[in-house]
C-alpha cells in the first residue's frame, strides 16, 4: 500500500504548471532574444537547457522514474551518452 | 502453447530466440545498403527480413510463444515487470530514432543556402498557434498521469474521463498539425524543393521530416489510447489490473518528450 501513498502525493498539477511556465518563457526567446541583444549562442543553450529540464520533469513525475527502482532510472539514463555522442559528432562535423 | 509450455519448463527459454538478431541484421544490411546505394546489400537485407519474420513466426506456431509469460524480471532487473522494462526498451529505441532524425535535421541546417530565423516576418511556422498546440499536449501528458493514477487506486469513473480527455487533446494537436500543413503547403514550405520557394527546401525537408515522424508517433499513440478507452469502458482495468493503462501512458509521454525537443529545435531556434 505504500505504492498507494506515494500515489496520492505525486505533484501532477505543479509539474504541468512548471513547464507551461518554461514553455511561455521559451516562446518569448526569438522576439526577446534580438530586442535585449541575447547571442544565438546564449538563446540555443537556453532553449536546450530548459527543454532538457521539461524532459526530466516529464521523465521523473509523469513516466513515474522518480517512484521505480534505482536499475530502471538508470536504464534510460545510458543511452543518452551515445545521443550526445551523435549530436556532438554532427555538430562538430 | 500450454503443453509447449509446461514442457520446456516455467523458466526456461521463454526468450531465446535467434530470429530477432536475424531481423535487426536484415535492418542493418537493407538501410545500410538504401544509405550507401549498395543494391546487393539492399537484397540481402530483404532476404534475412523474410527469413528472419519467416523463423520467427515458424518458432511460434511450433509452440514456442514469445509472449510474456512471467510477471517479473530477474538479475539485473529483479522485481521489475517484464511489460514495463519492455516498454522501456523500445523507448530507448525511440529516443535513437528520433535523434538520428533530429542529428540529420541539424545536418541539413547548418549545409543550408538558407535557414528562416525565428521571430522574423519571413518566418514560415506559426509560433503562437504551436505553443497552444504544445500546451495541448503536455496537458494530454498531465490527463494520461492523471488516468494512470486513477486506474491504480481502482477509481474507474475518474479513469475514463481522463483516458477520454486524453484521447482529445491528442486528437486536437493532430488537427491542428494536419491544419498548419495544409496552410504551410499553401504558402509553398514544402517536403521538397519547390520553383516558388527554392531556398526553403532544406527547412521544408527537416521540417516536415522532424514533425512528420512525430505526427504519426501522436496518431499511434491515439490508437493505443481508444483502445484503453474502450477496454475501460468494458471494466477491464482495476486497481490490480492498471499496468496495461501505465504502458500506454508511457508511450503517450514519449511522444510528449520528443515535442519537448522538436518545438524548440524547430520553431524558436534559427540558424
């Protein structure tokens, strides 16, 4: 029943409000990246760095990682090295 | 399958098999060899499909099943169930997929005569009416958390009128995907080189390329979602019986992921 427990405090509604939150923020980033003077540079990490963070949220509290054995949170977690290989690899390209 | 079954034994050879090596081989040889124009590897790619889907299919009707037999996983993943790690392994699978795509889109941009700067009046996509379109789908990630919770503490009226809202948003952010193509088409950003357009080829490939795949993902995922629908309908699912609604749910969360990436990627990152 302890699955049960841990059910009933998942913070769905506060997970969905943070990335509408993220997501208003990053919307606003081409218009406001040019009208502040924000390098390409800064905005891409930013807009990078901010969908990372949506996707762990998602990962965590929605695909339930956050509440599943150590051995299934890290299973994912692996082949992200070879994805920022690819991406490394192309961009270096 | 049951008399096959008990004769091999409860844990044994469930899932050995040599005939799914033989089909990811055929996959490697038929699109190494469609990549590198290399006709003969093209053909032996066909041929070990058909072998490999052959064997397999001949290994079931023989009476070894390949359907999951036990609850749970052993060493290393004692304890977890063998549906569950089956999911996630094909969404790994996914994720390489969908990178492979994104890593050719970035290809694409960066060999470009051209690439449409985002915020910019010649922009071609719609950024507004796609950030609604991602609310959409994060809440339809939000409505299936939501489903998933309510099948696992048996409240089945709460379970189908979020398998339900699901379903709609889903259903929702695909119209709107086929109704932004539709006018994108009618404004010339097109898959492939057009004479209106030329230098949107590139953007137009990657484009439609990226958001395409993802489109038809989304539509596979409302498939698996009518389904749970229908089938909560019929009562199928309880608060001991909920794992078949958290399966779905975490493909519906993939395909939420994925946009996670492809909006920015697309629609607010330029050149």
């Amino acid at each position: 029943m302890e699955t049960v427990a841990h059910e009933l405090k998942r913070p769905y509604v506060a997970v969905l409000a943070f990335l509408a939150i993220v997501t208003i923020i990053e919307v606003q980033i081409p218009t406001l990246g040019s009208a502040w003077g924000i390098s390409h540079a800064l905005q891409i990490v930013f807009l990078i760095g901010t969908a990372i963070i949506k996707a762990i949220m998602v990962a965590l509290y929605y695909m339930h990682l956050r509440y599943e054995p150590r051995v299934l949170r890290l299973l994912p977690a692996g082949p992200l090295v070879f994805v920022a290989l690819l991406i490394l690899v192309v961009v270096l390209d | 399958m049951a008399e096959a079954h008990a004769a091999h034994g409860d844990s044994e050879g469930h899932h050995t098999s040599i005939w799914p090596f033989v089909i990811a081989l055929a996959g490697g040889f038929g699109f190494g060899g469609l990549a590198t124009q290399f006709w003969p590897s093209v053909f032996a790619g066909i041929v070990l499909l058909i072998v490999g889907v052959g064997g397999w299919v001949r290994q079931d009707l023989y009476g070894v099943s390949f359907a999951v037999k036990q609850e749970a996983e052993d060493w290393p993943f004692t304890g977890i169930s063998s549906r569950k790690l089956g999911m996630w392994l094909f969404i790994i699978s996914e994720v390489f997929f969908f990178t492979g795509l994104i890593a050719a889109g970035l290809a694409l941009r960066v060999r470009a005569d051209f690439w449409p700067t985002p915020g910019t009046s010649d922009f071609p996509l719609n950024i507004p009416l796609t950030a609604v379109n991602t609310f959409v789908l994060l809440a339809s990630s939000f409505t299936m958390a939501e489903a998933v919770h309510s099948a696992q503490l048996g409240k089945q009226g709460h379970l189908k009128a979020f398998l339900v809202a699901t379903l709609a948003l889903g259903a929702f952010f695909v119209l709107i995907q086929i109704y932004e193509y539709g006018k994108l088409f009618g404004e010339n950003l097109t898959p492939w080189p057009n004479t209106i357009r030329p230098d949107l080829g590139s953007f137009g490939t990657a484009f439609y390329a990226q958001t395409g795949f993802h489109g038809a993902h989304v539509t596979g995922g409302l498939l698996g979602l009518a389904y749970l629908t229908v089938m909560a309908w019929k009562g199928r699912y309880g608060k001991d019986k909920s794992e078949g609604v958290e399966i779905v749910g975490l493909y519906w969360h993939l395909v939420d992921v994925v946009w996670i990436f492809l909006f920015p990627i697309m629609y607010l990152i330029g050149r």
